[in-house]
C-alpha cells in the first residue's frame, strides 16, 4: 500500500495524523493539598465565628483606644487651652500690655493651624484610625468622627476669634470679635458634651478606670 492510499480511510476521506503536545505538560495540584487547604479555610472561619472577645479584652481595648484618642487630639486641644488662658491674661490687664497681647496673637494662630488636619501629622493619622473589632458595639467610630469636627472647624475657630479679639483696635472691633468667639465656643462644647455621652457608655459597661480626652473649651 502506497503512503498516499495510507492517509485515506476507507470511506476516501483523508485521516489526519497525531499531532504532538506543543506545550509543557501541565502539573495537577495534588488533591490532598485541596482537601487540606480546605479544611484549614473552614477551621479558621469557625473560629472567627466562635471566639468572642472577653470582658477583660474589651476593658483593654477600650483603655488603649482612649488613651490613642487622647494623645492624637491634645496635639489640637492643648493649644486652645493655651489660646485661652493667653486671652484671659490680657483681659485681665485691661489690654494695657502690649507684648502679653502679641504674644496671645501668636499663640492663638499658630493653634489655629495646629488643629488643621493638614498640617497637624497627629490629626491626619486619627483621620484614618481603625477601632478595635471588639468595640464596634458601642459605635466608637462616631467618636472618632466628632473628635475630628471638634478639632477642625470648631477648635480651630475658637482659637481664630480668640486673635480676632486680641488684635481689635477699638471697643466696637473687639465687641463684635468676643461675640463671635462666644458662639465658638459654645458650638465646641457642645461637640465635647457629644463626645462625652458616646465615650461614657463603654467606659461604664466596661468597668474601665479612664476618662475621656480633656477637651478645654
């Protein structure tokens, strides 16, 4: 038989000859690494759904979220303290010293800027802080939240009208400017008693030795 007639099949139609893999032959994952690696996925997830954490857990979880809170915002909040008690320095001589007033300009507006996420590396950082899995109950978060707003715009403004005060040239100026610093810091401490009733409830459930963050105003 001819190689031609041999690449026929019986019915004429031509038959196509075996090709060789062109590929590398590819490794099969063996299935007990597959059974295993499954295993393990299920053990790991029973845990996390079984493991709750313990009241003792909590307590430190909570310590260690209040005491991060307050060293982030003191960056903000010892400033306007400062701010102040520069402000009640010079009210109390009547404004008759002139370097006590400078000094209290300064002081008041470099707070101001301290409490501007931007520029304070403190603030920025409890922008972006994660609270403890073991705490969501209590909606910490929020707190987190109203620390930020209590920094910037309400601290920072507080501190912007205590310069505006300071720096007014007549008695009507520096009227107007108090006024303005009066509502402030009102509007701060009415964003500290919020924090406070949020932070309250944990440390109360959790039996927990701390306070939270001192926030002047």
């Amino acid at each position: 038989m001819s190689p031609a007639s041999a690449s026929k099949s019986l019915s004429g139609e031509p038959t196509r000859l075996p090709t060789r893999p062109n590929g590398w032959p590819v490794r099969r994952t063996p299935r007990w690494f597959l059974a295993a690696a499954a295993a393990f996925l299920a053990v790991a997830v029973a845990v996390a759904l079984v493991h709750r954490p313990s009241q003792a857990e909590r307590a430190s979880d909570l310590r260690g979220f209040l005491s991060y809170v307050t060293t982030e915002i003191q960056s903000c909040a010892g400033g306007v303290g400062e701010s102040l008690t520069a402000l009640h320095e010079v009210q109390a001589e009547h404004y008759g010293n002139g370097a006590d007033i400078r000094d209290g300009i300064s002081v008041a507006q470099q707070g101001a800027a301290n409490c501007e996420p931007a520029n304070n590396e403190q603030l920025d950082d409890l922008e972006n802080y994660q609270v403890p899995e073991s705490l969501d109950s209590f909606g910490l978060a929020a707190s987190v939240s109203d620390l930020i707003a209590w920094a910037a715009p309400d601290a920072e403004q507080v501190q912007s009208d205590v310069a505006a005060v300071l720096a007014a040239t007549s008695p009507q100026a520096r009227s107007a400017a108090q006024v303005a610093l009066g509502q402030a810091v009102r509007k701060l401490d009415a964003e500290r008693t919020v924090i406070d009733h949020i932070l309250d409830k944990p440390i109360r459930t959790l039996a927990v030795h701390a306070a939270p963050p001192r926030l002047p105003g």
